[in-house]
C-alpha cells in the first residue's frame, strides 16, 4: 500500500521546512545594499546596544519617550533598508522572524550563516521602522 510511517514524513517537513528557509534568507539578503549589510552587522557585535534599543518597548508617553523614539528612528532609517525588503511574503512570515529575533540575546546571531543572521537582524530593525512611525503619526 505504500504507507508512509510518521517518522518519514516528519523528516521531509522538516527538510522542506529547512529549504524554504534558506530561500527566504538568501532572497532578502539579495535585497540588502553592501552599505546596509554593514550597517546591519554593526549593531549586532554590541558596540552601540542598537539591537537592544530596538528590542526595548517605548514606554510611557511623554516628550522625551517622543525624542527618544526620534532619535531610533533616525538610527533604524540610516541602515538603508528597502521598502520591500520582505515584499512577496507574508506579513506572518516577517513577524515570525521579527519575534524570533526579539525573543534571541546577542550571541546567538553569531551562531547562525550570514543569510539568516542579516534576515534576524533586519526583521527588527525593518518592523521596527514602520512601527515607530505609526505611532510618531498617532502622537
């Protein structure tokens, strides 16, 4: 009857899985300039907390929650990230990212290749861009 038993099919999901992830990472790194790939890898060797600042949550409401949201917003911009860095994919997909790199201390980036260190470096920095500025519209 040609039966799969569960193991094999586990093993192939998780191959496929473990392809599409190569895919996604390789195609937005392809996305990236030289100048923000730099910028990107930056802030993930600690020497300026970016990666820290752009993990915090704002806080309260005030002027200087407001310059402070400024000034990262600024920062976030100066990496050059394109617009359509994760265009032709899911929202999902790019809030997954975003939240396993918020959910990642420092020194695990280091662990990974450069397509899916850069795309866990970029999903915050990216996400976070447009969410500042929404909420700097709001205010």
């Amino acid at each position: 009857m040609r039966i799969e038993p569960p193991g094999r099919i586990e093993q192939i999901v998780r191959s496929c899985r473990a392809r599409f992830e190569r895919s996604f990472c390789e195609q937005v790194t392809a996305r990236l300039s030289a100048e923000s790939t730099a910028a990107l890898l930056e802030p993930a060797k600690g020497a300026d907390g970016f990666l820290a600042e752009l993990k915090s949550d704002p806080g309260r409401l005030g002027v200087e929650t407001l310059l402070e949201e400024i000034v990262k917003l600024r920062r976030a911009k100066a990496i050059g990230l394109p617009a359509d860095l994760f265009g032709g994919f899911s929202e999902r997909l790019g809030a997954s990212w975003r939240a396993r790199a918020m959910a990642s201390p420092p020194s695990d980036f280091a662990a990974n290749r450069e397509p899916v260190r850069l795309t866990l470096l970029a999903a915050p920095a990216w996400s976070r861009t447009a969410g500042i500025t929404d909420a700097l519209v709001i205010c």
